[in-house]
C-alpha cells in the first residue's frame, strides 16, 4: 500500500489518516483505477445523468465525470450511480476489464 501511496495511486481520507482495511466506495475506487492507467480526468464539467449524481463527493466529481464518459463506470438500471455505496468484486471486475478495453 505504501507504494500505491507514493504513486500517487491512493491517498488517505485526510492528511493525518489513512484507512488501508477500511472498505472503499465505487467512487473511490473508480478514482484509483483512472490514476492506475493514467487515464487523464477531464478538467470540464459535463452533465452526468444520474439522479443521486449530487451524491458524489465535491473531490471526487471531475474524476468520476471523465470515467462514465470513458465507458469505465456505469449506473444502474433505475437510474442511479451510487457513488458512496461499497464496490463489489463483480464491480471491480468489470471498471478493470472497461479500463483495459478487454473485450468479452
């Protein structure tokens, strides 16, 4: 985890604390998967069409812009991104294979 740390991959949840056990958001970990490739955030605002969009963290909006624009992250069926709610394996799973561009 350190290097992840030094690669600027992961940062903790403030200056002083850092959570390494603790469980990561689907925001999170999209964040971590666009710096692991190096998958460049936009720096424009674009309009997210999710009705808990406002739930995504200030910090975290530009980062999770750019990765449902890339095809990376994807909402659910009713409409909803779930930005705070705890990533599954299947979820990772899928934002790595979208992020490689593996193909089925």
């Amino acid at each position: 985890m350190c290097e992840a740390a030094g690669l600027g991959m992961v940062e903790g949840v403030d200056a002083q604390t850092f959570v390494p056990d603790g469980y990561i958001t689907r925001t999170e970990f999209a964040v971590m998967l666009l710096r692991t490739q190096q998958i460049e955030i936009s720096n424009e605002s674009s309009a997210m069409p999710f009705s808990d969009k406002e739930s995504v963290p200030e910090w975290a909006r530009l980062a999770i812009q750019t990765a449902v624009a890339k095809g990376v992250l994807d909402g659910y069926e009713d409409g909803t991104l779930r930005p705070q709610q705890t990533v599954s394996r299947a979820e990772m799973a899928a934002m790595v294979s979208k992020a490689m561009k593996w193909e089925k």
